[in-house]
C-alpha cells in the first residue's frame, strides 16, 4: 500500500468495512441479531462499565451499523459517529446531552419543516427553548446569545430553497459564545460540503435523504468532530461530570476528542431507544457508496433544470445557489464548489393555484414529501410540509403560496425538462 490518503470516492466505498472475518463475505452483513454472546463474566462485567468496546444489544449499537459510522464519520472528518433511526432522532439524541429544562438554543429560521416543528413544539414539552436566528444576518446569531445559551444549530444548504449557510462566520459566533454549532448537513451531504472543515462541532443527518439516496430507507446520524471542549464552565454535566449510569465515569475525562459520539450512544441511544435497525443500515451503506457520483449527478441535472426555468414565462424567479445570478452565488462558489446541490425552490406567476395545478400535471416528478430520492421529486411546501406555519413565518422559511421545491434526481436531465414544459405550458 502506499500512503497515500484514500479520496472521497474511495471512502465512501470501502472506510469502515473489511471482508467478513468467519465467512469471507466482501459485502457488509446484515447482523440481524438484537444481542451479543459474551465471552465470559469478566468480558460482559468491562463492557457495561465500558472498560471495553463491544457488543452487548442492538439497541445500543451493532456491527453493521458500526461499518456505516465509521464510513460517515469518515466522509465527514469527524473522531465518530452514531448512527440512530432517523434525522429527528439525531436532533433529539445531540440536544438531550447539551441540554437541561429551561436551557436555550439558537437556530436558524431556514430549516426542514419538520425541524421547525419538533423545535418549537416537541422540544418545549422537555423544556428546550428555540431562539430563532436569520442565516442571512450574522449579528441575529450574536444577539440571541444569552447565558442560558447551549448551542447553534444550522443547516449547510438550507431547505426549501437550497440557500447557503456561511458557517465559518456562524462558527466564530459559536466560538465566542463557548457553545458548540451544530450543522445539519442533509442536503450537502459530504460530497459537497464538510462542515467540520469550517468549524461545525456536531454534524448531523437524515442518511434517509442524499446518503441513502434511493428513497427506501430511514435512518439518521451524528458525527463527532472531537473539537469541542466540553468540561469549561461545568456548562455541560452530561460530558464533563461523573455519570452515576456508569460508576461516576466522565466522559469527556475518558473518552477525550469522542465523548460526545460516546454520550450520545450511551447515554441517548441507550436511554431513549431509536436504534437503526441492521437492514436499514445496510441499505444506506449500499447508498453511500456511489453518493460522489449520483450527487454529482443530481448537482449537474439541478442546474440544468433551473437554468431551464429561470427562461420560463410563467416562473415568476427560481432560487437555485448554482445559478450565477443567485443571492447566494458567492456562498455557493465558496462552500460547495462541486455544485450547489440538488434542491431548490421556484415560484409560478400564478401563485398558489398555479403551484397546485403545476404539482397535478408533472408525470414524471413525483409528488410527495421527501428530497434526495434517485427520482425526482416536487412539493407544494406552503400546502404541506410548512402548511403549519402561518403566512410571515412561511415567507420567512422560504415556503411562500406560490413556491413549488424540486429534489432533482438522477434521470436523463432532457426528460425533466421535456416534463416540467409541459407541465408548465398546458
Ligand atoms: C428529512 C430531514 C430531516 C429529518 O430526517 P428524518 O430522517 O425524516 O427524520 C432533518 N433535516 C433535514 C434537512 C431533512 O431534509
């Protein structure tokens, strides 16, 4: 072997996985197993004291899910990473060891509809308060710092119109605040952007989006990027002080630059329960490996797409970070240099109606709630994934009446093209 350091592409076919050590198997097996035969007293006593890694019980972690974290934390440049059911549990798994009842954290307006939701209203009940910033003005972030401040959580390419993050400026505020910022990085993935090369702390995934990328599984992750100190200021007791779970162990004290992937396995995944199941795992890892390739894809055919639209009569604007003419071009070209992504909003001169109308006469998108699928994909956001939101808060989001989201797939960029003209001018 040389040592060279392996590529993306590379990785993302081979990091975390070896032949299988009994059968030889060069795919990754499915351990569809919910435990662990120990090898006697003393093994099984060190690992749930965890002297010792290993397997005990699924729900805590299993090893074909273990090929997946290290693959993922690897494309990431994180220490580690924990892989959990879905997108939202990775937001609950991170927030629950920052956080304490009446803690706060700040968040960017521009987010998943569901995160707005599960920010604002699941969140509440466990006593978790959402202060809300504007990704498009830096001081938003600095002003809504307070003492009770835990963390920032952003999106790198946000949803629903694909706009771009600056999180090295984000970085800095999160820094000064002594609060680590956490990067949503589903809509990137890390074939476009690594946030952790830009100061993120925490990483986090919907693998059921652009990783899996085929629109068939759901699963969610947490990277580690081993950079926060986590003991200053006894902010966060999870990490830094003794755990009685655990004879009165510190984390952070033990397990150094990934304590917090180590908190959150044992302590969140452990506790709550949204392990991902072994299947799921192994579809995603199957995903992961020709992700460089169908996101270039989907980034190529993205833009194709709204270039065609942009020349559209009957679009009012299209917001696509790829497009030169794009506010957040400049962003575009610094942070994802490969291309923009695959996700963007457009809106119609015939506002909401027309939205409606234009998503009943596609044939070849289909309709329906998800991004990052091989197909693709269009919704009416204000009609349904932020249809909980009132009008302003819509606008804000970037899910105004008469915006229509497109996740762009892998097909033929004529087709789609050739589908949305007629769609547009019947
Ligand atoms: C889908 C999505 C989520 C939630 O993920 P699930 O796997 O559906 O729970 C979070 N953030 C973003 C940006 C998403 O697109």
């Amino acid at each position: 072997m040389s040592d060279r350091l392996p590529g993306f592409s590379t990785l993302a076919v081979h990091a975390g996985a070896q032949p299988d050590p009994t059968t030889g198997a060069r795919a990754t097996p499915i351990y569809q197993t919910t435990s662990f035969v120990f090898n006697d007293a003393d093994h099984a006593a060190s690992l749930f004291c965890l002297q010792a890694f290993g397997n005990i019980y699924t729900r805590i972690g299993n090893p074909t899910n273990a090929v997946l974290e290290e693959r993922v934390a690897a494309l990431e440049g994180g220490t580690a990473a924990l892989a959990v059911a879905s997108g939202h549990a990775a937001q609950v798994v991170v927030l629950q060891q920052l956080m304490q009842p009446g803690d706060e954290f700040i968040a960017a307006r521009k987010l998943y509809g569901g995160s707005i939701n599960q920010f604002t209203h699941a969140f509440k009940s466990f006593g978790w308060n959402v202060v809300w910033a504007d990704p498009d003005d830096i001081s938003s972030f600095e002003r809504a710092v307070t003492p009770r401040t835990k963390a920032i959580f952003i999106e790198s390419i946000a949803n629903p119109a694909g706009s771009i993050t600056d999180i090295e400026a984000i970085s800095t505020v999160a820094r000064k605040a002594g609060v680590p910022l956490i990067v949503d990085n589903t809509l990137a993935s890390p074939y476009l952007i690594r946030p952790i090369d830009h100061g993120a702390d925490i990483v986090v995934h919907s693998l059921t989006k652009f990783l899996g990328g085929h629109g068939n599984s759901l699963g969610g992750i947490i990277v580690d990027a081993g950079t926060f100190d986590w003991s200053t200021g006894g902010k966060y007791p999870m990490l830094s002080e003794p755990r009685p779970e655990y004879h009165g162990i510190r984390l952070q004290e033990t397990f150094g630059n990934f304590a917090f992937a180590i908190a959150c396995r044992v302590l969140g995944l452990r506790d709550l329960g949204p392990a991902l199941s072994p299947f799921n795992a192994f579809m995603i890892l199957t995903g992961i490996e020709t992700l460089p390739l169908r996101m270039q894809k989907q980034c190529d055919n993205a833009k194709a797409v709204a270039e065609f639209l942009a020349g559209h009569p009957a679009v009012a604007s299209v917001s696509y970070a790829g497009l030169a003419s794009d506010k957040y071009n400049q962003l575009a070209r610094k942070y994802a240099p490969k291309g923009a992504g695959a996700v963007f909003t457009f809106s119609l001169k015939g506002g909401y109606d027309a939205g409606v109308s234009l998503v009943s006469k596609l044939q070849l998108f289909s309709h329906l709630a998800n991004v990052g699928d091989t197909r693709s994909l269009v919704i009416h956001p204000a009609s349904t994934t932020h249809s909980q939101l009132d009008d302003a808060a819509k606008i804000k989001s970037g899910a105004g009446p008469d915006v229509v989201r497109l996740s762009i797939g892998i097909e033929d960029k004529e087709d789609l093209i050739a589908d949305l003209e007629q769609a547009l001018g019947a």
